[in-house]
C-alpha cells in the first residue's frame, strides 16, 4: 500500500482551496501540512488557521507536521482546526511521551519526526504509542530540497522493529520525494509519501502524483 501526500507549502496560497482539490482528484491520500515557526527551523510558513481554512474543502485526513519549538502549545489549536495526524520532532519535545498523550487525548493520531541525523533508538521506546513515524529525508526548513540517501538504512531497520513487534504504525517519509526516490523507500518498508514540489510544480497533477505513486508500487 502506497499513500501519497502532497504538501501545499509547495502550493501557490493565493488559490490554496484550489491547489488542495486538485490533488484530492489526482488521487491522494493525505493532505501534509507544514507548520514552520522560524525557531526550530530556519523558516516560517503558516499556523493552524491555515488549516482551518482548507479542511471544510477536502475529504481528506490533514497530516500535520509541526516543525516548532514547544509543541504542546499548540496541539490544541491544531486538533481545533481538524487535524488528523499531528507529527511532532523528536528533538524538539524534552517530553515525548507526554506530547504523544497530548495529541491523542484530543482525538488525533500522534507521530514522531526523525531528522536525518536522529537515530531510530530515540523512538525505541514510544512506538506502542504512535500510529506514524515520520523520517525526513531532508533538513527539514524548506521544499525542493534534494533526497538524503543515507535515512534509507533507518527505514529499513524501523520497519523491521516494527514487524518484530507485531505493531500497526505508517511509516511515513518527507523531502524530496520523486518517482526515483521513492522507490528505495518503498522497498525499504514505507508506506505514506510527502510530495511538494515534485507535484505541486507539476502543470499536471495527476500525471506527477500517479507517476510517484506507480514508482513506489512497482
Ligand atoms: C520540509 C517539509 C517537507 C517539504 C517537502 O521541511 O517538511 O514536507 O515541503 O517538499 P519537497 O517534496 O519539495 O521536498
Ligand atoms: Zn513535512
């Protein structure tokens, strides 16, 4: 099974409804939503009103990312607003587990993030309490950013643990995803894929978003 999400930070915003019912009629499966704060990383994009503003125009589930310091403050707003996945780094919560709990006692799947560098043993011990684990393969900050080779040993492994365990979790991957890197991750066991630019700068949609996903099916 291969779930593709496009990221509207790819988008253009001046038609943002528009852009998020066109891949929803391409075929995706999720919408990703990438919350930067300027803190955690190098950039700032938009905050759960964004969200609000979209999620009444799609049937979709709303994958949000949240790339900021201090998450709990905020999980509120964006379970509010409809999230629902909210993924959360895990160098940037000093209390994972409390997050995890946070994020599921309003009723929404919780996820951690990798970066590239983070070893997976960092999530050793929370993975009976996600439904998602999501490995960047870039740094996270911006779209358009070229593939990290090196993350795909980190799937391999997790998906491994993850069958040892018998446990139900998406592995999910973000950053410069195309219908040539997709294909090592989905052999390497993951199974929801976040596009931006190699969609959203597409003429067409469907045509990339499909190309993307029969890539990784093959
Ligand atoms: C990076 C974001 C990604 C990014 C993906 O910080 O988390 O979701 O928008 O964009 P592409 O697919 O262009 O690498
Ligand atoms: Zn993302």
């Amino acid at each position: 099974m291969i779930k593709i999400a496009p990221s509207i930070l790819a988008a253009d915003f001046a038609k943002l409804g528009q852009e998020v019912k066109e891949v929803e009629a391409a075929g995706a499966e999720l919408i990703h939503i990438d919350v930067m704060d300027g803190h955690f990383v190098p950039n700032i994009s938009f905050g759960a009103i964004a969200l609000e503003a979209i999620r009444p125009l799609s049937t979709l589930p709303m994958d949000v990312h949240l790339m900021i310091e201090n998450p709990d403050q905020y999980i509120e707003q964006f379970a509010k607003a409809g999230a629902d996945y909210i993924t959360v780094h895990v160098e940037a919560c000093r209390h994972l587990h409390r997050t995890i709990q946070l994020i599921r006692s309003h009723g929404v799947k919780p996820g951690v993030v990798l970066n590239p560098h983070t070893p997976i043993e960092t999530i050793q011990h929370i993975l009976e309490d996600v439904d998602m684990v999501l490995f960047m393969t870039v740094n996270p900050g911006f779209g358009g950013q070229k593939f990290i080779e090196s993350v795909v040993p980190k799937v391999e492994a997790l998906s491994e643990i993850i069958k040892e365990r018998g446990l139900n979790i998406e592995i999910e991957i973000d950053g410069g995803i195309n219908a040539e890197t997709i294909v090592p991750c989905a052999k390497a066991g993951a199974t929801v894929f976040v596009a931006g630019s190699a969609i959203y700068s597409k003429e067409d949609r469907a045509q990339a978003l499909q190309e993307i996903k029969q890539a990784g099916l093959a």
